[in-house]
C-alpha cells in the first residue's frame, strides 16, 4: 500500500512538475515520430532485398515494424534518462534533500519515480505506435497474444534500469553527461536501427552494455517473430541477469550515496 | 529532550591546485557542541555567518553524521536509529528553496506527507488543517510559483510540520522576509513551542528575533561554542552600558559641570542647541533616578528622556570586540 502511494504522489508530482508545458508532448510525440520516419526514409534507398547485407540479421520486411518498435522500447527507456535528469534539479531545489529528510524508504521513491516518469512519458508515442500500426495495414504481423508479456517486460525492464540512473545521480551532479551517452549512442548501439547482430566486434560490445539492447531483442522476438517466453529461455535469463545485477548495484549504490550525503553534505551542492 | 554531546563535523574540501592536482583542505565546522532543546522550548543558535549553525542543524536532522560525538533525541540515536528520529523531528530553511514550485500549495504537502506514511482522509484532513494556520487556504490550489515570498515561507512551515515533528529545527526562517511577516512568523513560532509544546531550534541573525522568541541562546564562533544563557542573563552579564539621552533647557557650564560631579562613574556628553541641551549619559548603572534629581536641584526643566535598555546585539558586539582584542 505504501508503495501504491508513494508512487502516485510521484506521478502527480512528475506530471505537474514535467508535463504542465503542452510543449513537452512535442518533445513525446512528434521527437521520436520524427526520428522513427527519418530512419524509415534513410532505409528507402538502399536495395532492401533478401540479397541485402542486412538480410543475413533480420527479415526485410518487417523493416517499418522493426523501426516502430525500436523507437518505441527506446523512449520507454529514454523517458528514465530525462526522470534521471530532473535529480539535478531537484537536487539545485533543495526538494532532494527533503526527500532525505524523511523515513520514506529510499529505494521505493527512486523506483516509483522512475515508474511515475515513465508512465507519463510513454503512452502518447506508444499510442501512436498502435495507431501507425493499423492504419498502415502491419497490424496482422503481430503475434498479438504475446504483446502484454512484452510491454510487462519491457515496463519492467525501463523501471529497474531508470530506479538505477536515479541513484547513480545522486552521486554526480553533471547531468548533461546522460545526453551525450544515451541520446544518439543509446539509439544506435542497442539496436533501435540496426540489429546488433550486424555490428563488428567492438560494436557488439559496446551494445552489451546497454540493457536496452536485451530488452528490444525480446520484445521483438515476441512481438515479431511471435517465439514464446519458453523458446526465448536463453535470452530470457540473460536479461533476468541484467536486471538482478542493476537491482543489486541500485541498493549498493544507494546505501553508499546516502552515507556519502550524510558525510559531505553533497545533496544540496550544485 | 534532544541532547547532543560534543558533536563536531570536519568536512573534507577539495581544493583545485592546477588542472591535474588537487589538494584535500580540512574545515572545522563545528567542534565540540553541547546542546539540548526539551519540548516546548525555543532555543536560540547564533552566530556570524559561517559560524557552523546550518551544519549543527543538519546533524540534528540527520542530515548529516557528526564526525565526534552523539546526538540522541529521546533517547535514539542520531545516527544508528535515524529513520525513527527522522518521523520525529522536521526542518526548514529560509529562502524560496526546498518546494516544487510547479505544484500547489496542498500538491506540496500531499507529496510530502505521502512520504512520510499518510494518506487518504488523514493526511488530507491534515493539510487543510495546515494550510489554515498558516492562513494559505485561498491559495492551496494555486501553483507556487505565483506565491510571495512570505506566502513560500508560510508553505514551508506548513512543510514542515506535516509529520507533526516533536522537535522542529528553523534554519533562519525569516530570512528576506519583510517586517511585518516575518512578525506574523514568529507569532506562529512562538505558539508552536507554547501551545503544541514542540522543541523549537532557531538560528537567526536578527537578533531581536531571538531576544523575543528564545528561551535559551547558545551562541557559537567558528563552530566553538562561546557562550549559553538565557538572552537577559546574556545581555546583562555582557553589556554593562546603559544609555540615557535627555533633553533639557539649556545648561549654563557651572551647571555641566556639577552635573558631571554628581554622576559619579558615568561618562557625559553636551550637545548645545539653540534653546536646549541635549546630554549622552552613559553609565554602569540605570542612572535614570540620579540625574532626575539632579535636574530638580538645578531647577532644569527636562523636555525629553530616553533609556536605552542594552540588547542582545550590543552584547553581541562586545563579545566580538573582546575577542579581536
Ligand atoms: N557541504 C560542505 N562541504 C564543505 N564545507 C562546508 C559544507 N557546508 C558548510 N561548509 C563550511 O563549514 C563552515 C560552516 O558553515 P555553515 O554551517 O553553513 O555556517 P552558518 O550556517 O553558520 O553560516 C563554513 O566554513 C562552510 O564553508
Ligand atoms: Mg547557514
């Protein structure tokens, strides 16, 4: 229950804090619809035949739904860098180190703050995913019966990874750092554009890095391929680890961060 | 009772020497307090600014870890049962920090009491409660980003009284706050350490302010403390002046000069003007008595007298004067 309210105190919190400005839906909207038919139309030009290079990683085809896909897992995820990045302005408002002031338990405010950001960024572009996916006749490519079990996973996925950043800045304050990684880096290393299966080495090992990039495999296996959670054990389990690994960093991490605070007095230093 | 035992807290600065190296600088912010603040009590903490109070604040909320000694606060420890003592006590500071100010005035506390474990018709019965006393209930669904300043204050003490803290530490709460609401806020103080019996820790560098509202004054320097008592003990050990200014018709030099005679271990000023003369006595003494008598002697009439009480601010001075010496 505490829980339960605690994360709707942030998603009122994150939507009258970050989503006042009709602005902002530009930013949710028309961004990454923008991003999403720029790579549609870099694509056109190119012989997208089962000849192609590319076809030796992924079905042609299903280029418009890779896409669409791929930029809508990734402002799922993008949306928890921005939650990230408002601690620096919570942290300049003094309202940080308030939240410190009380009993509240730490780890569930940086979880339901990402839940509460993530929830607010997302439905209009996945909204519009939805819509782009029945007016342009792909509807029938999608294994339908698997697409709660990939949006729970990929929810579930963003949060743990968005819980993560949150405390990982409540150590730094140089927010913009979070652009220059997870802007284009993010897009193009986890396989929004391009599988990861096509990069050279160092590539793929960039891209190992980016838990986004495990999350969009699955999602698309399920969504596209329409492969069960069984048949995706594997994959499955990896991911699983991931997550496990970031959880078990987000309470080391928060542990040392509050105790550091309480050292050096850092959260109200900007 | 909030006791804190020879706490102290050195930070550790960085300072740039070049681009590549950098030094670590130790600061003594505070060293070796004792304090104590029991319910229903306003204690005062002053200080010059860098004194060390903001710091010794924050170790009393658990904001910060004393780097010596101990901080209890009925009896739980400061720092190993921190969370319990964070649901007793609350914080604010002044200055239009420390709130959203995209939200309203009840989002504020809405959120913040959620926080601390409320909610449903307990926590919105509270607000109500706290946004009438501290007179924002017009403006509890107004962002407060169009609030004044006064009114951002008012939100903050509302803030934080939403747990309904035991011990609530002001962090100089009328800070840029014009006179008649920084009046009207200590009005609420007061009330809430007489009437509610919470333990109330002040700093402040108006120090009427604190010779008004304080029970008790601890006054610190570089994180030392120098000097505990009640603001009158403080003042009347401290400064031995008083000051009388009194105007009288003129004064012919025969009579300055038994005037001077007769006020033994005062020192006297003359001010002439055209039809009166104006007197600086300063004495050891309230010398009030004395020199009425002497102008009764000397068939002077007397046209204006004025007392000037020592206050806590000149004892402040002095203290400071004595220690630059
Ligand atoms: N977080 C911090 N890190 C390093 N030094 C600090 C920090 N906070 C305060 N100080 C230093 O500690 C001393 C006391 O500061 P403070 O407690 O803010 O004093 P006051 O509130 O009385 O003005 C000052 O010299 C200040 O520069
Ligand atoms: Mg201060």
């Amino acid at each position: 229950m505490r829980i339960l309210s605690i994360l709707q105190a942030e998603v009122v919190k994150s939507h009258q804090h970050n989503f006042h400005n009709k602005l902002i839906y530009f930013s949710l909207l028309i961004w990454p619809a923008l991003l999403f038919v720029t790579a549609y139309y870099s694509f056109k030009p190119f012989n997208l035949s089962s000849s192609s290079q590319l076809s030796k990683y992924m079905d042609v085809n299903q280029i418009t739904m890779y896409l669409l896909t791929g930029y809508m897992c990734y402002i799922y995820f993008w949306s928890l860098v921005q939650s990230a990045w408002n601690m620096s302005y919570e942290r300049q408002a003094g309202t940080l180190e308030l939240i410190f002031l009380t009993p509240v338990p730490r780890l569930t405010v940086m979880f339901a703050r990402a839940a509460g950001n993530m929830l607010e960024a997302v439905w209009l572009f996945t909204a519009f995913t939805l819509l782009v996916l029945l007016t342009t006749g792909h509807a029938g490519e999608i294994h339908w019966w698997n697409v709660p079990v990939a949006f729970i996973l990929l929810s579930i996925s963003a949060i743990v990874w968005g819980g993560f950043l949150n405390i990982v800045f409540l150590f730094s304050r140089d927010a913009g750092i979070l652009f220059t990684i997870f802007e284009e880096p993010m897009q193009f290393f986890s396989g929004v554009r391009i599988p990861v299966l096509a990069f050279p080495l160092w590539g793929k090992i960039i891209a190992f890095f980016f838990p986004l990039t495990y999350v969009l495999e699955i999602f698309r296996d399920l969504v596209l391929n329409g492969k069960g959670l069984v048949e995706l054990g594997e994959q499955s389990f990896i991911l699983f680890c991931v997550l496990a690994l970031l959880c078990t960093a987000s309470v080391f991490l928060l542990k040392k961060a509050e105790i550091h605070a309480k050292e050096t007095g850092n959260m109200v230093l900007f | 009772m909030i006791e804190a035992k020879g706490i102290g807290k050195v930070y550790s600065v960085k300072k740039k020497k070049s681009f590549f190296r950098s030094e670590k600088q130790i600061v003594r912010a505070v060293n070796g307090l004792n304090l104590t603040i029991n319910e229903g009590e306003i204690v005062g903490l002053l200080g010059l600014n860098g004194a060390g109070k903001t710091t010794t604040i924050k170790m009393l909320s658990t904001l910060l870890n004393p780097s010596e000694g101990t901080i209890t606060v009925d009896g739980l420890d400061a720092v190993q049962d921190a969370i319990q003592v964070k649901a007793m006590v609350n914080m604010i500071a002044g200055g239009e920090r420390m709130l959203y100010w995209r939200l309203t005035g009840a989002e504020n506390l809405r959120y913040f009491g959620k926080l601390y474990g409320l909610s449903g018709n307990a926590l919105e019965k509270r607000i109500k409660y706290l946004l009438d006393i501290v007179g924002l209930t017009n403006a509890s669904d107004t962002p407060v980003e169009l609030y004044s300043k006064g009114m951002k204050q008012r939100l903050q003490i509302a803030r934080g009284l939403i747990n309904d803290p035991k011990y609530l530490f002001l962090d100089e709460p009328t800070l840029g706050l014009d006179a008649p609401v920084a009046k009207q806020l200590r009005g609420m103080v007061k009330t809430l350490a007489k009437s509610d019996r919470k333990g109330i820790l002040l700093t402040s560098h108006y120090l009427e302010e604190v010779e008004e509202l304080c029970d008790r004054v601890y006054i610190i320097e570089k994180g030392s403390l120098i000097l505990h008592d009640t603001p009158e003990n403080i003042t009347a050990s401290v400064v031995k002046d008083y000051h009388v200014t009194i105007e009288t018709s003129v004064l012919s030099a025969p009579v300055q000069y038994r005037m001077k005679q007769g006020l033994i271990g005062c020192t006297l000023g003359f001010t002439e003007n055209a039809d009166s003369t104006v007197m600086q006595i300063k004495a050891p003494f309230d010398p009030t008595a004395q020199i009425i008598d002497l102008c009764v002697k000397e068939s002077v009439s007397i046209q204006k007298l004025e007392l000037k009480r020592p206050r806590l601010e000149d004892a402040i001075l002095a203290l400071a004067k004595e220690k630059s010496a």
